[in-house]
C-alpha cells in the first residue's frame, strides 16, 4: 500500500482539492513499520512541492510485480474521494483569528482556501479506470443518507515523511457516519487494487499549512491558544456543525458529485 504526502492548497482552480489528509498526530495514532509504505507522490504545481528525486514508486509486490510509476508515467491521474467543505463568512473570521495566532509560533503557515474532508488517500488512477471508478462510487455511496459532524477540536498533523505540517479540526461527532462512508469507498479503492484509507483514521478540516515538521513548535501552547479560541468565539457550536450533502471525487482535472439522500 501507499501512503499520501499531504499537500496545502493552490490558488489555481484546477489544482484547488488535492489530497492532504490522512496524516497522523503527532505521538498520536499507530503508524505502519517504517518502510513497510512507499509514499504516493503528489501531482505537481503545488505549493511546496516535493522534489523530483522524492517520488517513490508503487509497491510492485501488491501488483503482482507490475510497476506504476507517477506523475512521470501518461495517463496516470492523481483520484482523492472526500467531502467538500462550503463555510460561512465567520467561519473565515474565526480561521483569521486562529491564524494568526498560530503564526506568532510558525510565520510560514499559509491559512488554506478550500475545505474539505477527506474519505480516501490520493491515488493514483489510470484514465481507462477513471469512468468505471466513479460508475462504482455511485453505487456504493446510493443509499447515504445526509448526514452532520461537529468538527471542533483543534489538532496538528504531519505528513508521512514530515515535510508539512497541518493544522485542523478534528472531528468530534459524525464520526461513526464517516466510517460507514469510508468502509464503501475502500471496497471501491480494493477493487482496483488501489490503498485503503488509514486504519483508525482521525477525521479532520485542515485549515492551514507549511513546509517542515513545525508540530513541536504547534502543539502544546500553541495549540492550547488555539482551542480557546475556538471554544471561545461566538456561535463557535454552529459554525463547527458541518452538514454534508455529497461526496466528491477528483481525479486528475475532473470533479464528480454523489449527492447524499
């Protein structure tokens, strides 16, 4: 299986959701032996991106010695299923707030401009794999009904290999619904022998990032200041309620939509 590196947001429309989730707490969850993963590079004109000689390849031994290569290799397409995040005009005055606070222990996060969460690793795809791909999304996600989260509690991510560092919300209720999401799109991912999500995953909005491994600088003080804030702002309960009404799938420069019941 791979692992995604988690990626910050460009302000270009093509590129505006690309995976950058999945990362773990710091000290948090399990992660897999290391080396047991090789990480799935991430498609490129992002913002700090990773260096070329930083793509790794496929594990070819879960393809039965068939090797992908990406993004070098045509006709290969970075796939991410998640849910799309529309927010409120307060919700950008509370993400002002928490960022700048943040900055006064790292100046180089940036706030992110797209909201989402995240129900699937970025993969990669073939093109030919693409229309029968979302044709089994859309039958797996059919009977979803519409559903609620509260995303509340402030949390630090890094990536796999710590070359970012996110700031989020995790999620404190809807979580069971999330799993119950996750678990179709898993089966579709096992269809096309791509990776599953993360086992125990920590469902979250990210709302900001930067380059490097800044979680020591994030969490404890900082991370307590920034929860305050969040407890404290007014109405910070119904903003932080989020309802989710589709899943969505990028897969290279093509969106899908699957409305919930």
């Amino acid at each position: 299986a791979m692992r995604a590196a988690l990626v910050g947001y460009s302000s270009s429309e093509e590129e505006e959701e690309e995976e950058e989730d999945g990362g773990r707490r710091g000290g948090g969850a399990q992660g897999p032996p290391p080396g047991s993963r090789p990480r799935l590079p991430v498609p490129a004109g992002l913002p700090g991106d990773l260096e070329p000689e930083e793509a790794v390849s496929d594990d070819s031994s879960r393809h039965g010695g068939r090797v992908r290569r990406f993004p070098h290799e045509r006709g290969s397409w970075a796939t991410h299923v998640y849910l799309p995040c529309r927010v409120q005009e307060e919700f950008l005055e509370l993400l002002e707030l928490l960022v700048s606070r943040a900055r006064t222990y790292v100046a180089s996060l940036a706030a992110m401009e797209e909201f989402h969460l995240s129900l699937s690793q970025c993969v990669v795809l073939r093109y030919h794999w693409i229309d029968p791909f979302v044709h089994s999304l859309k039958e797996r996600l059919a009977p979803f009904h519409r559903f609620f989260c509260v995303a509340d509690q402030v949390k630090v991510y890094t990536n796999e290999n710590k070359t970012r560092t996110f700031i989020g919300l995790e999620v404190s209720a809807g979580h069971f619904q999330l799993l119950e999401l996750v678990s179709e799109v898993d089966r579709v991912l096992e269809e096309f022998d791509l990776p599953t999500f993360y086992k125990d995953p920590s469902f979250h909005i990210s709302l900001a990032w930067c380059i490097g491994d800044m979680s020591g600088r994030l969490e404890g003080q900082c991370l307590q200041e920034l929860q305050d804030i969040v407890d404290g702002f007014e109405d910070s309960a119904l903003l932080l309620r989020v309802q989710w009404d589709q899943v969505r799938c990028k897969s290279g420069n093509k969106y899908f939509s699957f409305p919930l019941r």
